[in-house]
C-alpha cells in the first residue's frame, strides 16, 4: 500500500471513530436510561394500632440519567428473619410531622426528571390485613414499579427500628437510629407496642367468635 493509500485509511478510521465517539457521547448525555438512587432516612413517623397502621418516611429519588424514570406504584416490606410483611403505599404528604387537616395526595403516578432529586414523604399503610407491629429492628425494603414494568424492583433497603415507637397511639415523628431513645424509654416503647400486640390478639378472637357464632 502505497503513502496516499495508507493515509487515507487512517483518516477514514480517524472519522469512524469519531462518529463512534460523537453516537456514543449523544446517547450518554441524551438518551441513556439511569437508575433510581435512593437514600437511607434518618427520620420517620408512625401511628400503630391493633386495626390501623401507618407509616411515613422521607423519601429522596435521585435519577442519575438523563431520561425521566416514572414511578407507577411504591409498597413497603417489613422484612424480620422470615417473615415478610408488605404494607401498600397510601399517597404523599407536604411534610413529614403529622399534623391536623394535613391532606393527603392519593397514590398517583409521578416522574423523577433526568439528574434531578425529588423528595417525596411516602406514607403507607393498611387497615385491612395489618401487620404486628413488634420492637424490634426491621429491614424494610421500598419497592417501585418503575416506567412500564410490571415486577416490582427494590430502590431502597435500610433498618428500621419500631422499637423506637414511644407512643403509638399518637401520630408522631421518630429518629431512626440506634441511640434515639434512652434505655428507659426503650423500655417504654417495648412496652406499649407489646400492649397493642396484646390488643390485636384479643380483637382477632373477637372477630372468629362473631364469624363463628356463639
């Protein structure tokens, strides 16, 4: 091969290349489909009761690509060795301490845009087929169904500690970390979230007897 033969070749591999690189960095930038981020949160609220349960959490969505991911539908596993418990999502909140008249956004589809964060406070719970709540360290998964897939996909894992539920009764917010109650307190809490235990127990007795009959 000759000189001008040769140099042509490389300049037709030069603009190969380049249009490999100039498709490649447009796809990057414009058109690749990122993955949902998401971040442990540090704090929650919860209302526990034998018949009635509800949970919020702070939610931040970061989408690390260029193209919106939609959000179709968000549940919440309770995951204690064996056991799993999943409570629906109910909607989204303004803020994350509960307060009186504070409406709720029902469930809905929404989209986290391209490298963007979206904070969101997700509530959820069930007033049918609700889960014991115990003292003890959960796992809890956040589950998505994301764009148009119809399995669900984990965006978040992250311990969640019921024990640190003083006063279930009373729809309030919680730290979530280790050392947010004080041994006294913890004690405390152990035991008013045994008591509605005790409450659930007695109210499903109840129920069979009414289904039953005397």
């Amino acid at each position: 091969m000759n000189a001008a033969g040769s140099w042509i070749s490389s300049a037709a591999l030069m603009s190969a290349l380049a249009l490999v690189f100039t498709v490649g960095s447009f796809w990057w930038i414009h058109a690749r489909r990122g993955k949902l981020v998401t971040y442990e949160p540090h704090t929650f609220a919860a209302y526990v009761r034998a018949k009635y349960v509800r949970f919020r959490f702070p939610l931040a969505l970061y989408n690390d690509g260029p193209v919106p991911i939609v959000i179709q539908d968000l549940r919440l596993i309770l995951e204690h060795g064996v056991e799993l418990q999943a409570v629906p999502w109910q909607g989204t909140k303004q803020q994350l301490m509960p307060v009186n008249g504070d409406s709720i956004d029902l469930p809905a589809v929404f989209a986290v845009d391209g490298r963007k964060v979206l904070q969101i406070f997700a509530e959820f719970g069930a007033s049918k087929s609700v889960p014991a709540i115990e003292p003890v360290t959960y796992i809890a998964h956040v589950e998505a169904r994301i764009d148009d897939a119809e399995h669900w996909a984990e965006i978040l894992s992250f311990p969640f500690r019921a024990g640190n539920i003083l006063e279930p009764g009373h729809f309030i917010t919680y730290g979530n970390a280790e050392d947010s109650l004080t041994a006294e307190e913890r004690i405390e809490a152990k035991r008013a979230l045994e008591k509605v235990t005790a409450q659930r127990a007695t109210s499903s007795v109840s129920s069979e007897k009414e289904e039953t009959g005397p």
